[in-house]
C-alpha cells in the first residue's frame, strides 16, 4: 500500500517557467512533509519541508504548499534552471519520535533550455 | 565535516554470501537509517535508529541485520545474500524534524 504517491513519473518543462510537482498520500497521520531532489549517481538531497500547521514554505525558488483537507501537497520551481533536473522525491513522517520517512516512487524533472 | 559516508561504493555478491556495509556520520545525529531505492519503487525503510543501542525494523527489514553501538556508527549486515537484494542502499541521519535527513552517496549491489 503505497502511502505516498507520485502519480507523474516525469515532467518536463521549458527553462525559465514554473515547474510543479504533485505528490498525494493517504495516511492522516503524516503531519511534516520533505522534498529531496536526487543527481545519479548520488545520495538524494534535502530541498524543502512543511509542517501540517503550515500550508505554505518558501525558500528562495522552491515553494512547498500543502492542502491537508486534499492530502495533497506539491514542489514549485520558479524559474526553472537546467541545473533542476533530477528526480525529485516527496517524502512524510508522523510525530511518533522516530523520524521514519515514507517516500513516494519520484518525479524525473527534466528542464529544456 | 565529511556528513555521511558510505563503504563500500560498489560490490558484487554471489549468492548466499555476508557482508556489511558500512555507514558513519560526523555530524552527532542521533536518528540513523538505512533505505534501498529500486526502479520504480522510491526509497523504502530497511532499518532505522533512534539512539545508540536502539534500533527497529522499517518496511522492508527481511534478510538484514543492524545494530548501532556508538552515535557515528550504523553498519548494514547482509546475513545471506539473494539476488531479490540487487539494489542501491542509501545510509541517512539526521538531528530531528524540520532538519531534513543527509544522505550518503550510496552503496550499489548486485547479487548474482
């Protein structure tokens, strides 16, 4: 049962416009929600976090919103460089002290110049 | 600062081998975990560390083995190595929520 889910496998999208990211998960008790971008050949990287009280983080071109009543949540790029393409992954945690990450199967982001 | 560093980089295992893979960080976190990453299927929980001496099973903990006696420390044991194992292993820690967890480069196995 995949608890968070990324429905697009890949997105591309022209150098200089928005790029978004869609991520949906099913289990209400998730309440802080990351984003990790991934280069090949390396580990992934930490981007962007929102908590549940939250419905908006922004953090210089990226920009995470969060929609709780949907369970929905997505990654804006704004404007998107070359250097963003990668596999972006959504990831969530419950407040259970252990900091386990569920993450999503990822989107390959690619940006054409 | 090194962060989080992973050995080996690469190896290949015949099956019904052992081996550990090892993971170290510098940074003093006290959360440790381990993830495997297969096409299609993310990053899925092998095992994970809240402290020195406590460890716990994530959604994938068959056929691995972890312990964790210092806070640097979270070695990965492969008691008996199948080809179902052939993946990419990823080592992580973190101080807590909001921080984000740091990543080491990866660990590729393949079992044949």
């Amino acid at each position: 049962d995949q608890q968070v889910k990324q429905n697009s496998p890949s997105l591309s999208v022209q150098e200089g416009r928005i790029s978004i990211l869609n991520c949906d998960y099913t289990n209400s008790m998730f309440d802080y929600f990351l984003w990790y971008k991934k280069y090949p050949a390396e580990g992934p990287t930490f981007l962007i976090s929102i908590s549940s009280i939250k419905d908006k983080n922004e953090d210089g071109r990226f920009t995470v919103f969060l929609n709780k009543s949907a369970k929905h949540l997505s990654l804006h790029i704004v404007p998107s460089q070359p250097g963003d393409s990668a596999v972006y992954f959504c990831a969530a945690t419950a407040n259970f002290g252990n900091e386990k990450l569920t993450f999503g199967t990822g989107t390959r982001l690619t940006i054409i110049p | 600062n090194a962060g989080v560093t992973q050995t080996p980089k690469f190896q290949v295992l015949k099956t019904g081998q052992s081996m550990t893979l090892q993971c170290a960080q510098d940074m003093n976190h006290e959360y440790m975990s381990w993830y495997r990453q297969d096409p299609g299927m993310g990053l899925r929980l092998i095992h994970y560390s809240v402290g020195a001496g406590i460890t716990d099973q994530g959604e994938v903990p068959n056929g691995y083995n972890v312990s964790r006696s210092t806070t640097e420390d979270f070695p990965l044991r492969l008691l008996s190595a199948a080809p179902s194992q052939t993946s990419v292993y990823f080592c992580a820690s973190t101080r807590g929520r909001g921080l984000g967890y740091t990543f080491g480069s990866g660990t590729r196995l393949t079992v044949v």
